[in-house]
C-alpha cells in the first residue's frame, strides 16, 4: 500500500492526514551538517487562497434513483468534458476523478458512480452518490471520490459517472496487490513533458492501447505558459492548439489561470483515452508551477523563470495556486496540512507504493526543495562533490532521510526510484573544458548526489532502478559511485555500479534536435546518428541516448528481469495511426547491473 501518502479523511481535523508517518530525519544521515538551514518560514495566512483544497470525498450508498442512467441523446462529452480518469491506488481502491461541465451543472442534481468486473456493468461491485454539489461547485466542477477499502486488492475495474441521467465513458482502474503477494509481473508506461502548444498527443493514443498495470508520470503534466514559448528552430505553429489564460498574460499568474490550462490539456481527446485506461501514479516537476523553480533561502520562498519569479510574495501564492491545481486535477493521494505555517511543510509530494515482493516505487519532489542554482555552470573541476559548496541539497533534509530510509528498508526484488530530473552526469566536452549543461538535473547538486550513491552501495538493494524524466531525450545508462572522463572511465572503470537509468522522453516537448533545426529530412537522418554518439561518447556510463524523437517508454519488471522499451511517435501528427517505432530497447537481469541491449527484438 502506499506509504507515508495514503490519505483518509480526519474527520476532526477537516483535512487529509498521512496514513503513516515521515520518520524523524536522522542527524548522521543527512550532508547537511556543515551549514545551517534557515528554520524560518513565511506566514501563509495572508498568501494563500481561503479556498480549501478539492479534498476526497467519500460518497454514500443511494437511497433511490440517483445512479440509474437514462437515455436522452446527450452525448458523455457534453456532461464529462474531460472525462474521467483513475489514481492514488491502494490495495482496497482509488481515487476516481471526473469534471462536471458547468453548463450542465445543476446544484439540487447528485452524482453516481459504478464500479463493476466488466464495461457492461451487468454486475456492479460498487455503488455510491456524492451530493455535497456545494464543493463541486467550489473546486470548477471537479469531482475526486475515494473509495478506499471497497475494492479487492491486485483487481482491475471498470468505473463510470452518472449524472441527471448521463453516463461518462467507461474507465479502467487497478488496485494493488497485497504486501506478501508475489506478482509475476508489472508493466508501467512513463510519461514527460506534455507541452500542448508544441505538438499533439498521438503517443498517447497508443499509451492508451497498451496493456499497463499502471501509468507513472515523472512531471511536467502541463507547461505554465499560454503564449508559444519553449520553442526552437525547427517548432512549427499548431493554430489549433491556443491558450488564452484568463488573465491575460503569457505567464500563469493565479489558481483561474492553472484551472483553465489543465481544462484546455484534458481536452485533448488521446490524453484523455491514456486516463480512462490506466490508474494514473503522478508526480510534478517544474511547469507544473513555474520554470525553474527552486526555494530560495535568503527570502524563505519559491524563485522561478517567470516575470515575477523574483517577488516572495507572488512566488509563494502562485506556488501554492498551482499545487492546488494540480490537486484537483489530477487523480492524487497526497499528504496535505492545512495548518502548516510552511508552504513545504503543507504539502508533500514524495511517497512510496509496494507491489508485493516484487517491486517498491519510491517517488521523490525535486522542487519544492531545492536550494538555488549555482552562480556558475558546473564544469569538470568546480562539480565534483569535493568541491561543491556544501550544505546544498535537491531533496532536503527531511525528504532525503525518507528517500533513503526506504531504499534500505526495502526487500522488493526492484527497488525503483521515480525521479524527476536526471541524477547520472551529463558531460560535454573533455577534460578541464568539460561543462555539465544540466544544472537542473543532479550535476547541481553533486555533493548530495555522492551521499546517495554511497548509501546505495551500503545499503545494496538486491536491484535499483531509476525512472526519469525532464530532458525530453531517450536515456539509459549506469548509476555508478565515481565517474571518470570520456578516456579514463574506458580504461580504468573507476567506480562500482549500483543501479541502471532510464529516462522516458517528451510527449510533445522541446528536445536537442528540434532546439538546434536538426529533426527533419536528410539533416535529421545525419544528425540522429551523430548527435547520440557525440552525447555516448563524452559519457562512457551511456549506453543510449537520443534526442530527435519524441513518445513514450514501457519498463516492464519480473522475476527474472527487467526490460525498458522507448517508443517514438510523430507528434506532428493529430492521429491516432501516428507512425510509431521503437527507438531503443533495454533488458536487466536479476542481480546484475548490466544493459543489455535488445533492440532488435522489439523493432516492428
């Protein structure tokens, strides 16, 4: 069951309370010790909307007609505009979503749900009725039931909403198995970087047509942007695809504003058929609130790439606008504390799953964390961790305690880490004129980054493997306790493997190749070849990388071994017979840390 984020409702508190608790940060277990951290926080009181967040409602049984469907003609869209979707498993149930359209809204009207084995809900295992229409109303017509402890564990599930008679499309959701269940199998797809004025979905139709146990997104669900930005040489202009924040303005700047970017998104017909299919495990990254952001110590506030990024009291009440966005958007189970004076301390993000013996999911929050930048690019000398001013952290002091507690309590076959931002180096160039371009990434933070590496190789779990996200690029490659340079990592191999990488790419976003005008015709087909021997070269702990594509990824994990397979689809194209192909394709055996390619074996 998910740990330390399952959530159930306090019914004296009024809000959603962990199921288990964050342990105490370690005092010898954290980098942190040589320099202090500000305990200070800003007053949220004034900042932050008095609008509670959209918190799991529990429905009740029916007492007379209110779930039975009804034929008027009226189509599920014009009721469900962005349908439904599934997440926050447990091992007895989800989170079911949907949003009632506000034209069809009627405040006296209750909502239905039905969960039944089968699509014809000819034997129905659940049936409930909200009808607290006043917080439906309050959160833009979204809809999130918790129905946790109604389903049988490791099930899967057909759902559906009826309202005034309509019945939205039918969803499929999956439960968890239980702790001393041992799976044979799990297949996940991961996702990244979905910017909706830079390419249509097609990927994820095909998502959709894929036989998943679960879809995991590592961030970057929408971008915070309503104007073309995040563009290159080689973007193209979809006039279809238009957002016009209500504000006004280019940049989100209010909770209206991310409402209506997550309405325009879950518009999209091909993410909306990836959510009916699969139970949806989602985590944010950095455009889900602004670019770039990071928490800034020196004002105890977020800081980001945005027109007001430099202002404390804008950036805390916009972080807290998106956060409560995404929430009611998307189909989370998250720890959430009204009462904390600290925008870090009310929300938490990080949280872990377990799928029996065979698999543990650790999920971690880059963001919300993070000390700044470095004033200057990390080069081959200045981003060893020796050298690294020190104190700096990506996870915080609480979090990384969390984050590593859970790596060495765990005895899942595959321990997985679901990442944000890549945590392998990324070099370019050689020698001392070597730069790591990622500042973003885990090169920022390498002193952090080496403490982890060390506690993977003391705690060994029996496999590591990590799912990441961010650089709109296809990765795999090795998690190792010392990395040398382009020649010396080839002939003295310093460092011990201690896990694998895979990076998912962009459904839609900006990569390399499209950044520098290298991704169409013969110049596309020159450059692919040269750019990943180029990036593999300078990167000997690579084993591919790509940036000229775009789509999705399916890890598959058993008893035996675990295999990534990286699809790419023509996000240029607004069909669901969009061309797709495999762009790499990667096994792990139990027990051995080693890439094993296997390309051919998947290639159509």
């Amino acid at each position: 069951m998910e740990q330390g984020a399952d959530a159930e409702t306090d019914g004296d508190a009024g809000h959603e309370v962990a199921e288990s608790g964050t342990p105490a940060p370690d005092p010898d277990a954290a980098p942190h010790d040589e320099a202090e951290r500000p305990d200070g926080h800003a007053e949220l009181a004034s900042l932050l909307s008095n609008e509670d967040l959209l918190l799991s409602q529990q429905p009740h049984a029916p007492d007379r007609d209110e779930v039975f469907v009804t034929d008027d003609g009226r189509a599920p869209d014009a009721v469900f505009p962005q349908s439904v979707a599934s997440g926050g498993p447990t091992r007895e149930g989800v989170i079911l979503w949907t949003r009632i359209d506000p034209e069809s809204f009627d405040p006296d009207e209750p909502l239905g749900i039905e969960i039944a084995h089968s699509g014809d809900f000819g034997e129905v295992v659940y049936r409930g009725v909200v009808d607290d229409t006043g917080r439906i109303r309050a959160h833009d017509h979204v809809v999130k039931v918790d129905i946790d402890g109604a389903l049988e564990p490791n099930r899967e599930y057909r759902y559906r909403f009826v309202y005034d008679g309509v019945a939205s499309r039918v969803g499929t959701c999956h439960t968890l198995p239980e702790p001393d269940a041992s799976p044979d199998s799990l297949r996940f797809g991961v996702l990244a970087c979905q910017n909706y004025l830079n390419g249509y979905y097609p990927a994820l139709g095909h998502v959709a047509e894929e036989d998943l146990d679960f879809l995991i997104h590592v961030g970057d669900f929408i971008y915070e942007s309503g104007a073309g930005e995040f563009k290159g040489l080689d973007s193209r202009d979809y006039p279809d695809r238009n957002i016009d924040l209500p504000s006004g303005e280019d940049r989100v700047q209010d909770l209206a504003d991310y409402r209506y970017i997550y309405r325009t998104y879950r518009s999209d017909r091909f993410l909306q058929r990836a959510l009916e299919e699969h139970t949806l495990i989602a985590a944010w990254d950095d455009h889900e609130i602004a670019n770039d952001i990071y928490w800034d110590p020196e004002t105890d506030a977020p800081k980001a790439d945005h027109p007001r990024g430099e202002d404390p009291e804008f950036m805390t009440k916009l972080t807290a606008d998106a956060i409560h966005a995404w929430w009611e958007f998307m189909p989370a189970r998250l720890g959430y504390d009204p009462e904390a004076e600290s925008l870090q301390d009310r929300f938490q993000l990080w949280r872990s799953f377990e799928f029996g013996d065979l698999l543990k999911l650790v999920m971690t929050d880059e963001r919300l964390y993070r000390d700044p930048p470095r004033d200057v690019l990390p080069t081959a000398t200045n981003c060893r961790p020796e050298n690294e001013p020190p104190g700096r952290t990506m996870l915080g002091e609480d979090q990384l305690a969390w984050f590593l507690a859970q790596i060495r309590d765990s005895e899942a076959r595959w321990t997985v880490w679901s990442d944000e931002v890549l945590t392998i180096p990324f070099r370019l160039g050689i020698g001392r004129a070597s730069i790591f371009p990622v500042q973003g990434g885990w090169d920022g933070y390498t002193r952090e980054r080496q403490y982890i590496k060390d506690k993977l190789r003391e705690f060994s779990p029996r496999n590591f493997v990590t799912l990441t996200g961010d650089m709109h690029c296809y990765i795999a490659g090795y998690k190792k306790t010392e990395y040398g340079g382009p020649v010396t990592e080839r002939l003295f191999d310093p460092g011990e493997r201690v896990g694998v990488e895979f990076m998912t790419p962009a459904v839609s976003s900006l990569n390399v190749a499209e950044a520098l005008g290298m991704t169409d015709g013969l110049v596309g087909r020159i450059t692919e070849p040269l750019l990943r021997r180029f990036v593999t070269a300078q990167n000997p702990h690579l084993e591919f990388f790509d940036s000229h594509h775009w789509g999705y990824s399916v890890v598959e994990f058993t008893r035996e071994d675990c295999t990534y397979v990286a699809y790419g689809v023509d996000k240029h194209e607004n069909a669901m017979d969009a061309e797709r192909e495999v762009i790499a394709a990667y096994r792990v055996p139990d027990e051995e840390v080693e890439l094993i390619d296997v390309t051919d074996d998947y290639a159509v």
